[in-house]
C-alpha cells in the first residue's frame, strides 16, 4: 500500500457495538479505513459485516461507540448527508427510467445543470465501458452491465467513500471474477476509498489492499491478503481464509514435539516415499492416502496421519494423469514441509 494512503484516515470506528436485543450483532469493533484504499470487510453469514458497512452509511445507528468519516463524527448523522454512496447486491435500478436517467438521478437531486449531467453521465458510463447505452433500460441489460451501471450511478456523484455490499454476488463465476478485475482498476482510476462487503475468500485476496476478517460480530484479523493468508492470527482465520490444516495437542506433540496449536497450508506440503529421509529444516509425518480428490489443475489428498487425524495436501499436476493421482489413494506416504509453513495460531479462534 503506497505511504500517502496511510497519512489520512478516511472512516474511524471506535468500540462500535450494535445490538439488536440479545443479539450482537456488532460486537466493540474498533477499525481504521485510510485514503484511497480498497478494503474489505470479509466472513461468513452473520459476522457483522454488512451491519458494520451499513453503520458507516447511516442505515443503522451504533448502539454504543464512535464513527467518523475524514475526522466528523457521524452518529446520528443521515445518510444523505453523508459523503458516501452505496452499491447494492440487487442493483436498486429504477426500472422505469433509462440508463442515462438512472446515473443521472443522484445529479438531478442536486440540480446540476442538464448540460453538465450530461457530461458527468457520458464521462461515467465510458468509465464502466458501457458507452452509448444511455437509452437502454435496466430490463435491456444483463447482469453484468446493470452492476456497472450501479457503480457508475454511485460514482457520479464524486462521493469520498463508496460502500459496495456484495455487490457481484448476483453474477455468475466467469463474470464475477472478470468484474474484479474491473472493480480493481476502476478503484484505482478514481482513487477514492472502496470498502466491499464479501463472504468469498477469493474475492477479498483478489481485490483487497487491506480486510478485516469477522467473525461472531468481532474482528479476528486485520491485514494485507498476503498477512492474512500466510500468517493466520486464529484458526478462524486460518479455516476460513483458503483451506488449511489445524493442528494441535497431542498429534501436534508427536509432529512437532510441541502441543501449540499450529496451521499449514495444503499446498505446502510435498508428499515423498515414506523411506525418503527428511531435509534439514523439514517437518514430516507419515500417513496413508485416505482418500483423492481430481480436480483437473490440482489434486486434493486426504491423508490419514499416524499420529493421529488427517491432512489435507494439494499438488498441482503438471504431468500426472487423472489415473496417476487416483491410484495414490491407499498408499503409504511421507508428508513434508518447510518448518517455516509450521504458524503457531491461538486457540480461542478455533
């Protein structure tokens, strides 16, 4: 992340708490957002996430602590007169009106001038590679060209914080991680803050200078993806960012000769002969191949260790047939890794 970004913090929470009843949902939620960064607020179902994102629009008020956009304090403040816009999952297009009128809206609210809502729609819709389309209805589109006009529709207001949540969501696999690519380069062509609500892991490694990972109404982590990916803080994370290995007590004793509960990526983990000598540096454990999963690209081994439970390796094949990797299974093997790949994780996060 470039060192200018660091120098202005453009959204401040502070012990936000919102609950609803029992339940909370947002639970002393500390979080600084800077200038100009994508961030992504990333976890599962019911985290907190979309209730932190809609907090910092002002469609919720936080039941106890500080919110700030560029130093204000915006408890209590409406959204309207908050200087941020907000892309929506569905769209929210207004069907009857064309295109053109759709990004428009939020200008005409203003009353800009016709001639220079115009020009600020044209500018926006090239932007979005959609040029020419002002006249289309939103019914005359596909999926992927509706979310750009969303985008261009929250953009064209020149708002210093946009709210994205899970905005590709809607879209199909192809088109979603194209649309990423899109998002990415539209962010930094624009160069205001971004903060995407997602629950796919691969989204936020893809995209994200920064996220936070929730959990539980509370942030388990917050890093750049490659922090968050390499050196998990929890088991949470460590699950739930990519696939990884969790392992701990007694089978961790016996791998390790320690019971700190630790994480390893499948990918790096090399699986040899079971007579092959371990390298300087290496951590092993034997085991048998319980079960193998093809899957094109790569192949997922289930290994079940010696000492105890299972882990998972994934290789890639660069020369392996689907029939070479299916015979595996069954068969006596080494598991090796780097001792580096061995991150010591707490256990409150499992």
């Amino acid at each position: 992340m470039a060192a200018q970004i660091k120098q202005s913090v453009a959204v401040r929470l502070a012990d936000v708490c919102r609950y609803f009843g029992d339940v909370k949902a947002v639970d002393h939620v500390s979080l600084d957002i800077y200038d100009g960064e994508f961030f992504s607020l990333l976890g599962p179902s019911g985290s907190g996430k979309t209730t932190c994102l809609r907090l910092i629009a002002g469609f919720e008020q936080p039941t106890s602590g500080s919110i700030q956009l560029h130093g204000d304090e915006v408890a209590g403040v409406p959204p309207y007169e908050r200087d941020v816009n907000t892309v929506f999952q569905d769209y929210a297009l207004f069907p009857h009106m064309t295109v053109g009128d759709n990004v428009a809206y939020g200008l005409m609210i203003k009353k800009v001038p016709k001639v220079e809502r115009q020009r600020r729609v044209s500018e926006m819709l090239e932007m979005v590679r959609l040029p020419g389309l002002e006249k289309r209805k939103p019914s005359q589109l596909s999926g992927g060209q509706r979310q750009r006009v969303a985008l261009a529709r929250a953009l064209v207001n020149h708002p210093r914080v946009l709210l994205l949540d899970e905005p590709l969501g809607a879209l199909d696999l192809k088109l979603r991680q194209q649309m990423q690519v899109e998002l990415k380069a539209i962010q930094e062509q624009v160069g205001i803050t971004f903060i995407f609500v997602t629950h796919d892991q691969e989204e936020a490694l893809t995209m994200s200078d920064r996220l936070a990972v929730f959990n539980h109404g509370r942030i388990e982590q917050v890093g750049t993806p490659a922090d968050v990916y390499e050196r998990p803080a929890t088991g949470f994370v460590a699950g739930f960012v990519g696939t990884s290995n969790l392992i701990g007590g007694a089978v961790a004793e016996q791998i390790t000769g320690s019971r700190q509960t630790f994480t390893v990526r499948p990918e790096k983990i090399r699986m040899v002969a079971p007579d092959q000598a371990a390298e300087a540096g290496m951590t092993s454990a034997l085991g048998k191949v319980r079960d193998v999963v093809y899957l094109g690209m790569n192949t997922r081994y289930l290994v079940e260790l010696d000492a105890g439970g299972d882990l998972t390796v994934v290789q890639q094949n660069l020369e392996a047939t689907s029939m070479d990797v299916l015979s595996a299974k069954g068969s006596r093997v080494k598991l090796m890794w780097n001792a580096v790949n061995n991150r010591p994780v707490e256990a409150s996060g499992e």
